[in-house]
C-alpha cells in the first residue's frame, strides 16, 4: 500500500491500528511476526576466525616457525620434543587469551550499546510510553518532537508546524515541511521520497514542529532498510595512545629484526661453523631475542584496561560512545555547562507570582504547554512546563479538565529565537490565543494588561513596574516566565507567529526555581582543584544565572557573567581577548556556544560542552568532548556526542575526568611495566649472547611474557586513582607516551633488571661449580629465570604508583596481589614440579639458591623507592 496515496482511515485500517494505540498483546505478536526494529548489522567474524587471526600475528609466526624447525631437528636427532610442545602451547594460550579478550572488549561495546540505546514515545493501549526503539512495530502510534531521530517509516496523523531533516535518504539538507493531508500522484506518476510530504522515515530527525504518526514500516522493512547492504559498519577506530603504541610495535619489530639477523650472523661468523646443529642453535638464540624483545600483549592490555574503564563509567552514568574520549577526559581544561538539569535538579517548582488574576494565570501557563498529568496527577513532559501544569493543579485546574473546556486547534511552537510559545483554543463560541514566553519578550508584544479592573491599556509605567518585578524574581534565582492572550470572534486558521504573537494582552508572571543540586558544589570545588575551569551556560536571564552561579562559586560577582546579545557586540579577536573574564554566559543562542568553544580552543585549551537540543549539536560537535544528555537529550544530540550523562548531572561530567585520568594512569603504568621486563629480557640475552653463553631460552622468554608480565600488566590496570589525581593540572594533550620521565624510568629499571638477572646467573654458576667462569650453566640458568620473573612480579607492585613509596600507599589492589601470588607459585612450580622442570630444561636448586634469587629480586623496591624519592625531592626543589 502507498500510504501517502491514502487517508489517515485507511491507513490505520490497513496496519489494524487505532487512535488509542495497540495492545501489549498486540506488539508480542507482531514482534514474533516481524522481528525487532533494527536494521541488518555486517555479519561478524566468528570466534574461529579470531583464533586465525591470532596465530596470522607476525610474532606469534616466528614462534610457530621455531616450533617447526625445533620439531624437524628433534625428530633428526631423536631428543625431546618438549622444546615443541611447550612453545606450540603458549602460542595457542596466547591466541586464546587474544579471542577472549577482543570478545570480552566486542561485550563492553554492546553493553555500552544497550545503554545508549534509542528511545521513542508511543501511545499503547491509551497510555503514553517510553520505549526501546528497536520494540516498535507496524501498527505503534509514535509522538514526535524537535530533536528525535524517527525511529521507523510512519504516515503523519498530526502535525504540528513539523519540519524533518531528512539528507540522510534525500540528500537535501533543507528541512521539509511535513503534512497530515493526503497526497495525490503528479500526472500519473509515483510521487519521489523526498516529496512524500505526509511521511516521516526512519534515519530522518525533526528539527521544528511536533506531531503523531503510525507505523508503517520497521527495521529491514524501512526505506532505510532498502539501502542497508550498501553501507558499510562504521569500525570502532583505535584511540590516539592506541595508535602511537602501534607506531612504537613496529618501531620495536625493526629493531628485533635488526639485532636478531645481526646476532644470527655474529654467532655463526665466531663459532665458524655451518653444521645444522650450529645452525638451530643460533636460530633459538635470535628468536629467544625477538620474542624477549617484542611486547606481544602491550595493544591487548591497553585496550582491555580501556575497556574495563568504559564499562565502569558506564555504571557511574558516563556512557563513552567513542575510546578517544576516555584519553580527551584526562586533558580537560574547560566544562562548559547547561545550568537547568545538569547544575540543577530539573526539578521546577512555581514559588512566586504577579497578576492580577491567579486562575486566569494558571490556565494560561498549563494550556500554554505541552506536559501533561499522569495516572497520578503528575506532571510528565518538560520540567518547566511540568512546574506550569503543577501549579495550575495546586490551585485546583486540572490540565485533563481545562482541555476538555478549551481544545488546542493549533500552535506556534517554542524556539530559542524569540523565547516565546502561543497555543490557540477553542473556548465555547470564541477563540482564546495564550502565549508564554521570556517576560522581556512577550511584554514587546503586548499592547494591553489584565488589570483589576479588566483588560486595560498598557503603559510605560506599567511595563517598567513588570519589568521590575521581573528583575526581584530573577535576582533571587527564580526562572520567570510571563503569560499573555489574545481572544478572536472567528476561528484562527492561520498559526504563523509573527500573525500570532502581537497586539496581546498581558496577564502575569510567574517565578519558578529549579534547586542547586547538592553534589554538585563538591564538584565545582574539585574542578578547581583539578585545574579545570567550570563555566556555566544558560539561556536563562542573566540575573538568575549569576544567582545560581554564586550559589555554586562558580563566579564570585555579575561581572564575570556576559549575555548573548554582549557577546553577538564583539568581534571574534576582542572576545578571544576577553574571554579569560567570563564564567557565566546567559540569554545565548547556539551559535553562541560553538564561538565559545572556538574561542578556548584557540586559545590551545581542551574544552567539553554540554547540551541536549537540536541546535546544541555544533557546539557539541566542534567541542573536544561533546556531552549529550541522557534523561533530556535529543537523540540527535547523543548521536553526535562523545559521552552522554545517563543522570543529566555535571557531578558525573567531574566522575567521569577523574576516572578518565585514573585510566590514563593506569595505563600508563601498564605500559612502564611492559617495556622495561621487555627491555631487561632484550638486555640480558643480547649480552649474554655477545659473551657467549645462554642465559634464557624462548619457551623461558615466553613464559615469563605470558604469567610474569601479562597478569600484573592488566592488574595495574585495575590500580584506584591515587590520592592526588584531582588535585594535578591536566596533561598537555599532546604530550608523547614517554613524557614526564616515563622514558627514564623504563631504561633504568630494564638495566637494573638485566644486572640482577645477570649477577644471579654467574652466582648460581658459582654455587653450582665453586667457579667464577663464563659458561653454561643450568643452576645459573635456572636462578637468572627466577630472578627475572620474580623481579618484575616484584617491580608491578612498585608502579602502583610512579613517583609516590609504595608505604605509603594505604589500600591494597586486590588484583595485584592475586596476580603477583598466582605468578610466584606458577614460576616456583616450573623449578619444582619435575615434568615441568624437565620441560623447561631446568635443574632443581637448593634452598639456599632459591633464597639467593629472591634476595636479588626483592632489590627491585629499595631501587625504586630511592629513585622516587630523589625525584620528589628535585620536584620540591
């Protein structure tokens, strides 16, 4: 059926719908029927794929290809296949931790997804709800509004001035005037998409207007489900840190690839010899460096600590659509914050009035907008208006009881230009316009007032005594709206405002406050702490704003406040100037937003903007961290946002920096921790090669990659936030990954590492033979493995902090410590255990070698804790 080619009845009849929705019975069966609404994703690789993938890694390829040659000699010569099996093993645990764990970061996304997921008003069974998008069915009755996304194809049963933006599936950017009327063929031919006046379809979004619609298409169904197969599934990009550890991978396989042909050609240009034995032998010896060398699980550990961080944002209502952002929060300098809701509690409660008629006041306030009572005589909708049709209740109107008496037949919708609304109603045999709106405005657009003495013609005193009023309700932080009507002997037919809102009648003033939330103050405070620099943005008046700014010491006088028509007075390079002056803007328009976002950025600040209009995208977009809402946020908004606030709070915008940089250092950590064990391992085998003794085979290099450095590595990144993370400046956004002495840190702690390792390897030698020589030597061999595992078990525990003492520390990472006992007894088991001891190659030592090992190990932390405090000292200084 062409459902523009057909009216509203026989549309409704033809998807068996009705004016009161469909039933929950109704949607099951059609659900079961039809599927979700929700279009065809790309099919995704399964769990075997991954595994391939893995083992196609060029690492885990040296590695394989070591086996092969190590099962080809073995079978030659007939010695043990150990050698093999064991390294064939750790590559398959490799590819089986590298599966779980994209699948583990695959689950976060999807969680954070589910979060995220899209909502739509419906009318079911006469009651209007709030649904997962992807629930509806053919047949739904949809309410639309500025700012939704159109979550199906629909045929328009109301419309209300309703503009779409529909490029998407058009291409043109021109919002389109939608319809409720039926449409007829253009000389016999099929009326084009774009033209289809009286539908909306999903992957469109209303941008002006509201209205009602049914149903007609879902998911695969859609007209954006046509074109579906032809695009492609946007690929979740790696981050700025995840791409510079990539750059660093390559920048380390180069130089592997450099040491091991050079070490391969040394050795067999010393030994002199070609035989095949001679040959395996140095093969090992340069795969030993290339697999020391590499830090296979340094990309999995960042982007598995990431994604653990996200999904814990997640659970304290920061919902991370984009990885970069967890990096961008750390930086911030600048939160630029809507006032009502997020500073706020969203929660608007009338306190105050002036008129001269209460009842005729509150009729006009509760007609003039769109909330309406619930079951319980709650007021649902925008929390402004809510306070509206509230207090019309409070003085016994019910919003329910005064449309029955004066029907809305058509409206002017609000918009942030001219901060004003007009309804028109039906009232017995006459009509009846109400119009609110910011006082200032709606009193430009009135000629009269409703006096005591009936309706009265205005002056300038008059307006100057409102207007005054106005100010005394706005300095004590109240939000003031004035109502005004107009009444017609005829039925209104044209609903243009500028035909509307003009030659009025003023009737009062009502002064409303929206109460500080109280956590946000400690939030505030932090900022400050933190380096950051709370400003608060609002369209309210500039009294108010100040009032609530104050209140939250976000200013400490008006004139750090500037409003938007001050602001729209400067040029761009005087506001650049000038803006270090302004923490509070009021009485903005949204292009206002995006000229203060410019403007910090410019000057080299990392800024995060707020919003949840339609109009409040750009700024979002152009801002380093664009923050859409959750509860009040259009979903165009959220689309277009780096982190959405489930709970509308700015104390989780502070959450969220603080646990961005918590992250960040974790990280930061982990990646410390990985480099300098690689680094020792890279040290210790070239300079035993260059000596001319073995001091580590690869199956011993492997194990210690795979139980000393992989389990530590993620458990620091579990690491609380230290004492201290919201009391630093941010970090410079551009700073490399081996900034503030993190470089140092890896090359001496990787030398410390290799000297111990190396010192316990010619004591073993000694306790072993009662000789201080250069040679093989399995108890040396055995001692040095020890010794290096140990230490850099030991060193982890070092980097739960980079420059505090580890005894200071009063809590304990339970993560940590769990992974720094499993890797002590694994690595005990290997010298102990005799099927492993023979598998690795290694030699049951004494008590008193073990104890010798350990000491050289433990030497790790009073290492450390003397660089640390050095440094602390020298940053005191």
């Amino acid at each position: 059926m062409n459902f523009y080619l057909s009216d509203t009845k026989e549309v409704m009849k033809e998807v068996a719908s009705n004016e009161n929705g469909l039933t929950k019975e109704e949607v099951e069966s059609r659900l079961q029927k039809g599927g979700k609404n929700v279009l065809k994703e790309a099919k995704r690789e399964s769990l075997f794929v991954h595994f391939l993938k893995q083992l196609l890694e060029p690492m885990t390829i040296i590695l394989i290809t070591a086996a092969i040659v190590s099962g080809i000699t073995a079978a030659y010569s007939g010695e043990s296949f150990a050698d093999v099996i064991i390294i064939m093993a750790v590559v398959i645990i490799n590819a089986i931790l590298g599966v779980y764990q994209e699948n583990k970061a695959e689950k976060a996304i999807e969680a954070l997804k589910e979060m995220a997921a899209a909502m739509s008003k419906v009318i079911r069974s006469g009651v209007q709800l709030s649904i997962k998008s992807e629930d509806l069915v053919v047949g739904d009755i949809i309410l639309l509004e500025a700012g939704d996304a159109v979550p199906a194809d629909a045929r328009i049963l109301e419309n209300a001035s309703m503009k779409v933006e529909e490029a998407a599936l058009t291409g043109e950017s021109v919002p389109v005037n939608k319809t409720e009327q039926t449409l007829s063929l253009y000389g016999g031919k099929d009326i084009p998409l774009g033209d289809r006046k009286n539908m909306v379809y999903m992957g469109s979004t209303v941008v002006y207007g509201r209205g009602r619609a049914v149903v007609t298409g879902t998911g695969m169904n859609t007209e954006m489900g046509k074109i579906a197969d032809a695009l492609a599934n946007a690929k979740e990009g790696k981050t700025p840190l995840q791409l510079k550890l990539s750059q660093l991978s390559k920048i380390l396989s180069f130089l592997v690839i450099g040491i091991c042909i050079f070490i391969f050609v040394f050795r067999l240009f010393r030994s002199g010899s070609l035989n095949s034995e001679n040959l395996m032998n140095t093969f090992m010896v340069a795969v030993s460096l290339a697999v020391a060398a590499i830090p296979e699980g340094l990309a999995t550990v960042v982007t598995i600590v990431l994604s653990i961080g996200v999904t814990n944002m997640s659970k304290r209502n920061a919902v991370i659509r984009k990885l970069t952002a967890v990096e961008t929060l750390g930086s911030t300098q600048i939160i630029c914050s809507d006032k009502t809701g997020t500073l706020t509690q969203n929660k608007m409660t009338v306190v105050k009035e002036y008129t001269n008629d209460r009842v005729f006041l509150a009729t006009a306030m509760a007609l003039c907008s769109d909330a309406e009572l619930d079951e319980n005589n709650q007021a649902i909708g925008e929390p402004t208006e809510c306070a509206l049709v509230n207090y019309a209740y409070t003085n016994q109107l019910s919003k329910d009881e005064l449309k029955k008496k004066q029907p809305r037949i058509g409206e002017a919708p609000f918009d942030s230009v001219r901060k004003m609304m007009t309804t028109v109603h039906q009232k017995e045999d006459e009509y009846i316009q109400y119009t609110k709106g910011a006082p200032d405005e709606v009193l430009k657009c009135c000629t009269h007032y409703l006096s005591a003495d009936g309706v009265t013609e205005i002056t300038e005193e008059i307006k100057s005594e409102i207007l005054t009023i106005n100010k005394e309700m706005a300095d004590e932080a109240l939000r003031v709206l004035a109502a005004a009507f107009r009444s017609f002997q005829e039925k209104v037919i044209i609903f243009d405002e500028k035909e509307l809102e003009k030659e009025l009648v003023f009737v009062g003033l009502t002064g409303m406050i929206d109460p500080v939330r109280p956590e946000v103050l400690v939030a505030v405070k932090e900022c400050k702490e933190a380096g950051i620099r709370p400003i608060m943005i609002t369209g309210d008046h500039r009294d108010t704003a100040v009032a609530i700014a104050k209140k939250l010491e976000i200013i400490k006088d008006a004139s750090e406040a500037i409003t938007g028509a001050m602001l729209s007075e400067m040029d761009d390079e005087t506001f650049s100037q000038a803006i270090e002056n302004y923490s509070v803007y009021a009485r903005v328009q949204p292009e206002h937003k995006v000229q203060i976002v410019t403007a910090w950025k410019e000057r080299g600040k990392v800024v995060a903007m707020t919003g949840d209009g339609v109009n409040d995208a750009p700024s979002i977009k152009s801002a380093d961290i664009g923050i859409g809402m959750g509860i009040t946020g259009t979903d165009v908004t959220k689309n277009v946002a780096d982190m959405v606030l489930a709970d509308d709070n700015f104390a989780t915008i502070v959450v969220a920096v603080e646990e961005g940089r918590r992250i960040y250092d974790n990280i930061r950590k982990s990646i410390q921790f990985l480099l300098s064990s690689n680094l020792s391992e890279v040290l210790a085998i070239f300079v035993a090669t260059i000596i001319g003794f073995t001091i580590l085979k690869p199956v011993h290099l492997l194990w210690i990659n795979l139980i000393t450095d992989s389990f530590p590595a993620l458990a620091l990144g579990m690491e609380r936030g230290e004492a201290d993370v919201m009391k630093r400046e941010p970090r410079d956004a551009k700073e490399g990954i081996f900034a503030g002495g993190l470089g140092f840190d890896v090359i001496y702690q990787g030398c410390f590492v290799t000297i111990i390792t190396l010192l316990s390897y010619f004591v073993g030698h000694y306790m072993e033979s009662g000789r201080w020589e250069i040679a093989n030597s399995s108890d040396g061999m055995t001692m040095a493995f020890l010794t290096m595992s140990l230490a850099e078990v030991i060193h982890s525990y070092n980097l739960r902090s980079r420059d505090k003492s580890i005894f200071q520390m009063n809590y304990q990472n339970a993560y940590l410590l769990g992974a720094i006992i499993l890797s002590f007894v694994l690595t005990t088991a290997v010298i102990y255990v005799p099927f492993l001891r023979d598998a690795f190659g290694f030699t049951r030592i004494r008590i008193q070698e073990y104890g010798v090992a350990v000491l050289f190990a433990i030497t790790m932390i009073p290492v450390v804790e003397i660089v640390k405090a050095i440094k602390r000292i020298r940053s005191r200084k």
